[in-house]
C-alpha cells in the first residue's frame, strides 16, 4: 500500500498574531529623557523643600510641596511601564 505525503498543518494564527500592534515599535526619542526628567524634577523638589526649611519652591503650599515632587516623580514612574 503507498503511504501518503506527510501532511503538516500550518501554524495556527493567534489573535495576537493577526493585530498589528503599536507594542511592538521602541520608544521615541525624547522618551527616555523625558522620563528621567521627571524623576530628577520632583526628586529635585522634594530636597529642595526640605533643604530650605519649606520656604521653596513654592511657600505657600507649606506641606503640599512633597506631594507635588512625589507626584512628579510618580509620573516618571508610571512611564517606566511603556519603556522599551
């Protein structure tokens, strides 16, 4: 009897296989430096606040200054999740 011609299937495509996706392509440019920027800015803040006894950067935000330098590095943070 003859035997048949070995019959392979081709690769199943995925979902994930069939959507171009925009994860794929690196970072621009700017990115990175932009997120360092923000690190080093509210990093930059927060010493200065409490270099200057809370009379910079702002004073009359008193308490409110570490908040904002931790918010700004917090968005430097958040944009280490879409490095590449």
């Amino acid at each position: 009897m003859a035997k048949d011609k070995d019959r392979t299937k081709p690769a199943r495509k995925t979902r994930a296989d069939s959507v171009d996706t925009a994860g794929d392509q690196p970072n621009p440019v700017w990115f990175k430096p932009v997120m360092f920027g923000f690190m080093l800015i509210g990093l930059a803040w927060v010493i200065v606040f409490y270099i200057s006894q809370g009379t910079l950067p702002v004073p009359s935000l008193n308490s409110w200054n570490i908040l904002i330098g931790f918010g700004i590095m917090f968005i430097g943070f958040l944009m280490t999740t879409r490095w590449r």
